[in-house]
C-alpha cells in the first residue's frame, strides 16, 4: 500500500469529521461527498482487490447526499425574496433556514399602524405575534419606561411562548411597519414543523439577548 493511498484515507475521515461540524447543511453534505469519494478511491487501492462493500455503500452515501444538495441549490435558487423579506432574514432571522423563514414569513401580515397606537396592555393576553420592520415601540410597566424596540425587534414573543397574561404595555411612538402572526395559526404551524419550532426559539433567545445588551 502506498504513503499516497493511506494519506487518501486519513483526508477522508478528517473530512467526514470536518464536515459533521458544519450548521450549514449544504455545506455539510457538500463535504461528505468529497469525504465519501476519497474513501472510494482508498477502497479501490488499499488491497489488491476492491473492498466491494465499502465501495457499493459509499456509492450509494454519495448519490443520496447528490441528491438532497440540489433539492438544497434548487430551493435556494426559487426563494425569490423580495427586498422587505431579504432584510428581515438578514436583520432578525440569520440564523434560520431561508426556505424555513420563507414558510413563516408568509403566514404573517404586513401591517402599518398610526403613531400613539396600543399593540398590548398589560395583563392580557395576545392573539397576536408582532414583528417591528419599521418605526419605534415603547415598552412601560406602571407608567415606567422599560425599553423601546425598533427595526427587527419581536413584540410580544414571551406571552406567544408561555401562553400567559403579558407583563407590560407597548405602544407606537411613530407610524411603525410590522408583520403581524395570528397566534392560532402560527401554533398550528409549527406543530407540524417541529424544525422551525426549534429554528424560531433560537431567533427568538438571540432577539432576548439583543434586547438585553440594549437595554444595558
């Protein structure tokens, strides 16, 4: 066996381990294949005769992973986000599948409400997830200021979650664009979607933290 040949199955694994480590699944699978091909070709040459199983299996390995990357590059290249969804993928949800966040966003309902407008009062409970695209929310508890959330900021996502009564007020300081969820229907969805469940909380912690290290 030659140094060429073992050195050949040494990139292979580095690259199954390398790959396994990679969140974004084209990426992933893109270089399991690469592993996967290098591992054929050890297959062929590390005996005088072809480890047949290895091979048939990688094969197989390979062509299955060829498959899911281009229904990956196939969804991707039909996305067709507009300029509006483009930014708030970019702004609120980076760390969320695209196909995913296209499959949330069109649920919601772009809206545009007035200047001085109550979204929520304290110690009731929402029907609504509400997203801010645009313009300025102020947050108050007892008359006191808490917080102001603008561009790309939830409102209301702790009661969506908890299902309990809300613990403060949020009214419009200018005329404010949002995307508005029905709480119906969105639970609904993401009970037959259990990925995008999990995809959301994630947006929703990072939106937290966010709005914690703003506050401070």
């Amino acid at each position: 066996m030659s140094l060429f040949v073992q050195i050949i199955g040494h990139v292979s694994n580095v690259l199954y381990i390398v790959g396994s480590s990679f969140e974004k699944m084209i990426w992933l699978r893109s270089t399991l294949i690469l592993a996967a091909l290098l591992e054929l070709y050890y297959s062929f040459n590390i005996t005088d005769e072809p480890l047949w199983t290895d091979i048939i299996w990688s094969v197989v390995f390979v062509g299955t992973n060829l498959w899911w990357v281009s229904v990956l590059y196939y969804e991707k290249l039909t996305l067709n986000l507009g300029e509006h969804e483009k930014r708030m993928l970019e702004i609120t949800f980076s760390k969320m599948n695209p196909t995913h966040f296209k499959k949330l966003v069109r649920l919601g309902t772009l809206k545009v409400v007035p200047e001085s407008t109550s979204l929520i009062k304290e110690n009731t409970h929402i029907n609504e997830l509400m997203l801010i695209t645009k313009g300025l929310v102020k947050i108050t508890r007892n008359e006191k200021v808490l917080a102001y959330i603008k561009d790309g900021r939830f409102v209301g996502e702790m009661s969506f979650m908890s299902g309990e009564a809300t613990t403060a007020n949020c009214d419009t300081l200018e005329e404010t664009e949002m995307v508005v969820w029905d709480k119906t229907v969105l639970t609904d969805f993401l009970k037959k979607n259990e990925s995008i469940k999990k995809e959301l909380n994630d947006v929703f912690s990072e939106d937290l933290i966010k709005k914690l290290v703003a506050d401070n």
